[in-house]
C-alpha cells in the first residue's frame, strides 16, 4: 500500500463529511506509509498541511475542491499541487512546502510565508504575500504568480521574493492593486507591467545582472509547475521587468517636519479641511450655523409621494387632492378631477370596486378610512368639461366597449381625437352591463355615465364582429387601435360530466337581459372568487333556495362579497375537488355528492384573439405586448383589461387611461410612459396626532363632502401653515403663484436646519436631508 496513491473522498455516501473526519483520515493512511494522496475534497480546509513522512520519504498530495488554508504549514518534504482554483490562505505560514496551484488563489495567498516555494497560475487576492519572512538558516520563501495581485500585496514583507508575472494584464493599471508594500522591509518584489499607487515606503528599481539571472533560472521552473511553458517567450523579456525594494531606515526619515498649518492646509485635506466651505482662513464660526454649515436643510416635498390611497388605486386617483379642493370650498373642481383618471367614477368607484384605497387610508390607523367610495358617487351628475380642446385629423379605433375600452374612448376624445368604438354586442357597456348584479350595480347609475360619454361624440358602432379581416380593415384605416376585448370565454374544466355545467358567464348575461334562466331550488356554484358571487347573487334571484359555493382553494373572493353571499343563505366550502357532475348534482373525491338542480362553473374567463395573427400571441395565447401596453406584433395597437389578465374594473379603467395617454405620446413623437408610480409615503410622516378618533355612528352620519377634516392630506401640504407660525428663526414663507397654487419656502441664509418644520408637519410633506450629501454631489 505504501507505494500506492490513495483516494480521500471528502464526500462518503452522498454526504459531505467534515473537515476533522477528513484529516484523520489522511492521518490514518500516513501511519500505515502511504505518501501519496488523491483528495478530492469538498471545502474541507487545512489540506496538505503541518506533516510529514517518519522515514523521510516526500508527502505528494493532488487536490479538488479544498477549502482555506490548503498546504498551510506546509512542511519540507511536502509536494502539493491543486487542480483549479482555491480560496484565501493557500501556503499560509508555509514552512518548506512546495505547493503548485492550477488556478487562481484568494485573498492572503502565500500570508506569512517563511520558507518553501508557491507557484499560482492565474490571479491572486489581496493581502497576497503580506508578511512574507526570510530566515537564513533555510532558502528564502518564492511565491511566483502568472497574472497579478490583488491590494495591500506584499504588506509588512520582511524577507523572501514575489514574482509577479503580469501576463495578459497589460492592460491593467496595477498588477498588484493599490497600496501595496506597506511597510514593507525587506525581500525583494519583480513584477512586470503597470505600477500604482506603491507605499512610499519602496523604492522601484531596474533590475540588475543577478535579478536577471534569478528571473532567467526561475521563470522556466514555474512555467513548467504551472503548465504554461509556452508563455516563457513573453516573460523573457527583461526590459519589461522591474522590482521593488525596501527604503532602508536612513531612507525613510523625514529630512525636516512640516508645520501644522502647512500639513492641515496640503497634506490633511487640499485646501484645509473646511476648505470648500470657508475661504478666510481664520473665519470664526457660529454657535449654530445657516447655508451651508447647517448639518441638515429642510426641503418642502409637497406630493412628492404618493398619497397611500393613491398609490393603492388602480387607475391612480389622488382622493387627497380633491379632498383638499373640497377643503377650499371648491366643490365642482373636486367632482370634476376625477373624471381627469375615470369615467365612472360613481358605477366602479361608488358602487362594485372593492375600495383598495380605503383599504391602505392612514385614517384607519385612527378610526375608519376615509369615506372615498361614497365621495365617487358625488361625481354621477357631472357635466362633462374639458372637450374644448382643438380636434385632431387622427382617428383612433377601439375595439370592445366594456370599462377599458369606454375609458380609452372618454380619455381620447378629451384630448381631441376622433374615436370609434366596435362592440360584438347589440348594446355597449362590456361586463359592467351584461354580468354585475344590478343590487350591485344600479342600472340607472351605469346608464347616466355611459351616456356622459357617448356624449362626447364618441361613435359606437354595435353588432360589429371583428374577424381577421375586419381587424386588417380597422388596422388599415385608424391611426392606433385598443384592443379592449375584455375576457368573455368561460373556462371550464373537462372532468367526467362537463357538458352538463353552465358557464357562469352566461348566466349571468341571461340574467342582467332579464331572460330568467330556470336553476331550480339547488345550485351548485363551481368557484369562489368575485364573479362566483355574483352568480351566486344571481342564482337567488331566479328563485334557488339552497346555493353552495366549492372550491379547491380559499376563496379568492374580496370578504364584503363573501359575507353578502353568505347572509343570502349560501354556503361556501374549501377545500373541495369536484370527481364529475352528475344528473344528481356534484360528486367529490371525497365521496360527497352534493345535491343541485344546475351546476354552474365560474373559475375565469379568457379573451377571445381569433381576429389577432397567431403570431401576436404567446405560449399561453395571449398577446406580446411590451410596459407601455403596445402589442410586439404593431406597435399602434395598445391592448387593455382583461385582454391582458383578468383584475377589477379598477384595472381596465387604468389600462383604458394608460393607453390612452400613451397612443397621445406616440402621435406627437414623445417617449411612452410606463406609469411608475411615486413611492409611497412613509407612514411615520404622517403626524396621526392631530387628529382625535371619532365613533363609527358619528362617523356614519358624516356626509362624504365632511371628509375634509378626516382626510389627513398624505403628502400633500393642506396649507395650514404649522411650520411658518412655529419656525424660531422666521426662515419659512409662504407664496402664491399666478395659477393659484402656493409653496412654502425655507430661506437657507436665516435657516438653522433645526428641523422644527418636519416635526410639526402633519402631512410629512417637510423633509430633513443631510448637507453633507448636497455637498457631496456638487
């Protein structure tokens, strides 16, 4: 055995063993006479290192894969070669090893190396050769590196010679990084290539006869270590070489002392080091300072950030804003700004959004969110303004007239396009007409609306089926198509009795027509998400006696939905796995039959792109479309609502809006906007102690026009002036611009940067930054 190599697997059975383990067993096999190793390790550290053969015969180690310090305290005797690279701590403390390493080394290569030789092939990290040593009673340590050397190399080197190569780093600024040989000694450094930025503790130097007789000698030896014979040709170049030295003592001594004034004017800082602040010399500074020896400086960031509800709200609608309208009195401009971000702001808003902005309002942190749900059905009977506009040649064409689509078309048209509308349906309104329960949606509400925006002299043209050549003909003949198809095609999954099911899409069209499709006294309802409620809403009214609402998962849908269903009579279990439907009703994996007269699915809808080349589509069948909601296939048609991914209405009405403005901004040459959206602001800017919480009665009989004093202004300055009246140094104004909005100003010659004005601020809309950083950046 003792003439055999032997395999040291660091990896035994499928799992890494660890580093003790590892070493013992190469000690085992040392005791029986083995000198020749394999170890194909897995991190395991300390390889090779600290041993030796009784008989004095040489220890040969092959490594993969070591982990730090291999062939640290590598003994005489000790031959170590390391297929690849290796991390920090090859040959630390080396004491007589040879060590080979086929790739690149870590940080601390060869660190503390007194005697033995390290051969690198590639790269090194920093701190490469520092505290190299030299003790004459052994040969000088050699640590030979092919490229280069990261920073720090070769600091507090006391003895002994680095070699670095700098093959194929001619490139580079430095092979040996920065602020190398700090503090260096002694030995010697031969390096080929580019230099910066050395300790002033060296000195480089040409080499002389016997530096080129060293490279000469050596540099064949290493080559040959490394596998690299063929790079001699371009390393025998001594005019290319250089070496660093050591200053000697008598060297390194200052010849005379700077004064302190001359050292914090030229050596401390350049200038001195309030330099770029302070001209005269001896200026006497302030117990507090202003401009810019303020250490902070405030800036008024008003709607700098997102108001929560705002930032939480689909189609983007600032609700501060028109509070703060209604705030000054202004009731018509505060029920006309959301009709600047949608159409229906009392049928979606008022009535079937679930309200995300109240969801996030900081008022609840108090007592209840804000009432915005109610504030949207103030704006049903608003005249529409703002058509004024001059019109424009372009035509736009939109194909679908559901929330999306009316949305594009009353956005467009107040920009001054003409605009026509395609719908396969003999009436226009898309699921906001042929599915939502009118308990939920009233219909006189929905009909006012859609009627403010035809008045627009948007042209509708309905029963219009768009195939494949009628999408050519439109494509052909408009300046930017929508593509707002929504989403009407059910789908149904295909276990044992699908044929039997009824879509819950058209059901709920059938019921929204009045048509009154007969259910029975059961129903069953296959999914629990928004739609299934409806349908479940629908079911009651055709007269059902028992629903039952089953899904696989938690139910998706919002809990206000939930809780209506519920209070109807429905039941809603999850999970549940529908086996097949029957005549009898559903039978589950379980076993359960669930008894109904119909079964009724209700899992989502897809859009229908029949008319689209199938080119334009994906994987999954829908459209390529970049950020700015342009289809890849042409970049004038803009695809919106559910024709993207089934949401809220809130969402169409947003896409509507976005490309919209984007079809203006492509029009008239200008870059498209991906609407992202200003962060929202950090809630402990908002100051929630001015304000006292209110009980739910007395807050239910508020009207939603009262929301003024509730409403807590997220990031947007409520005007009531806290920080001028309470400034101790007077620095803040107050001014009013021509238009008759206002800012507030801080002046930085009075200004303390004390801060006062972001503390009071109950809208957080005063922020405290740190001058140095202005500083920095200029």
């Amino acid at each position: 055995m003792a003439n055999k190599t032997v395999k040291i697997d660091g990896i035994i059975d499928g799992k890494r063993i660890s580093t003790q383990k590892l070493l013992h067993n190469i000690y085992d096999k040392l005791d029986e006479g083995v000198t020749e190793f394999d170890v194909i390790a897995s991190g395991q550290h300390n390889i090779g290192g600290s041993l030796w053969n009784a008989d004095g015969k040489t220890l040969k180690f092959k490594v993969k894969n070591p982990g730090q310090r291999v062939g640290s305290m590598g003994m005489h005797g000790t031959e170590i070669e390391i297929e690849g690279s290796a991390p920090a701590d090859v040959g630390w403390l080396n004491a007589g090893a040879n060590i080979v390493l086929k790739g690149d080394g870590g940080d601390t290569t060869a660190h503390c190396a007194a005697t033995g030789n390290i051969y690198v092939a590639g790269r090194t990290g920093t701190r490469s050769g520092a505290l190299m040593k030299d003790d004459p009673k052994f040969p000088a340590p050699e640590f030979w590196v092919l490229k280069s050397t990261g920073s720090f190399s070769f600091e507090f080197m006391g003895g002994g010679i680095g070699i670095i190569c700098g093959l194929g780093c001619e490139e580079l600024d430095s092979v040996m990084g920065d602020r190398s040989c700090v503090g260096m000694v002694g030995g010697t450094v031969y390096f080929r290539g580019k230099a910066k930025g050395l300790s002033k503790d060296v000195w480089v130097m040409d080499l002389d006869a016997s530096d080129k007789e060293f490279l000469t000698q050596g540099l064949p030896v290493f080559l040959e270590k490394i596998d690299k014979k063929d790079a001699l040709k371009t390393l025998a170049d001594m005019s290319q070489w250089k070496k660093v030295v050591a200053k000697t003592y008598e060297e390194r001594k200052m010849k005379s002392l700077m004064s302190i004034n001359d050292f914090r004017m030229e050596r401390w800082v350049e200038g001195g080091i309030f330099g770029d602040l302070i001209e005269e010399d001896y200026y006497v500074a302030e117990y507090v300072e202003t401009d810019k020896l303020r250490l902070k400086y405030p800036e008024w960031q008003n709607a700098h950030y997102s108001a929560p509800c705002e930032f939480n709200c689909p189609i983007f609608i600032p609700t501060q804003k028109r509070i703060a309208l209604l705030r000054q009195n202004k009731l018509q401009e505060a029920l006309e700004l959301v009709l600047d971000y949608s159409p229906f702001p009392a049928s979606v808003c008022g009535q079937v959004c679930p309200n995300l902005c109240q969801d996030i309002c900081s008022r609840k942190h108090i007592d209840i969110p804000v009432k915005i749900k109610e504030l949207g059905q103030l704006s049903k009977q608003v005249i529409a303004k703002g058509f004024d506009v001059k019109q424009k040649k372009e035509k736009i064409a939109i194909i679908g007239s559901g929330g999306a689509g009316l949305t594009a078309a009353w956005h467009l048209r107040k920009m001054g396009y003409q605009v026509e509308v395609f719908e396969q349906d003999s009436v226009i309104g898309g699921k906001l007409k042929q599915v939502i329960p009118t308990e939920r949606l009233a219909a006189d509400i929905l009909k006012t609306e859609i009627k403010r925006i035809l008045d627009t002299g948007v042209e509708v043209h309905t029963e219009t089926l768009v195939d494949k050549n009628k999408f050519k003909e439109i494509t052909a003949s408009f300046d930017a198509v929508v593509v707002a198809v929504g989403a009407h095609v059910p789908v149904v999954i295909p276990f044992e009795g699908h044929e039997k099911l009824v879509k819950g899409l058209d059901f709920l069209k059938e019921v929204n027509k009045g048509l009154k499709p007969e259910v029975g006294e059961k129903v069953v309802v296959i999914g629990a998400g928004n739609a299934a409620m409806d349908v479940v809403i629908g079911a009651y009214e055709m007269g059902a006696k028992e629903v039952t609402a089953i899904d696989i998962q938690k139910p998706a849908a919002f809990e206000n939905e939930i809780e209506h269903a519920k209070k109807l009579g429905a039941k809603i279990l999850w999970p549940r796995y529908t086996e097949k439907v029957t005549d009898e009703g559903v039978l589950l994996k379980d076993g359960t039959m669930i008894e109904a007269d119909t079964v009724i699915i209700s899992i989502g809808d897809r859009p229908n792109f029949e008319f689209l080349d199938r080119n334009w589509l994906n994987e999954k069948g829908l459209v390529k479309m970049n950020e700015y909601l342009q289809c890849e296939g042409d970049e004038k048609v803009f695809i919106t609502g559910d024709a993207i991914k089934q949401g809220l209405f809130t969402h169409a009405l947003g896409d509507g809006r976005k490309a919209a403005i984007n079809i203006d901004r492509m029009i008239s040459g200008r870059k498209l906007d991906n609407f992202e959206k200003a962060p929202v602001i950090p809630q402990d800017k908002i100051k929630d102690e001015y304000y006292h919480p209110l009980n739910a009665t007395r807050v239910a009989e508020m009207e939603a026009g009262d929301e003024t004093t509730r409403c807590m202004s997220c990031g947007f300055c409520r005007d009531c002036s806290f920080c001028l009246e309470v400034c101790p140094e007077q620095a803040i104004t107050r001014t009013e611009n021509p238009d008759g909005t206002f800012e507030y100003l801080s002046n930085p010659s009075k200004c303390i940067g004390c801060g006062i004005c972001a503390g009071v601020c109950p809208c957080g809309v005063w922020t405290m930054h740190e001058m140095v950083d202005k500083l920095m950046e200029s």
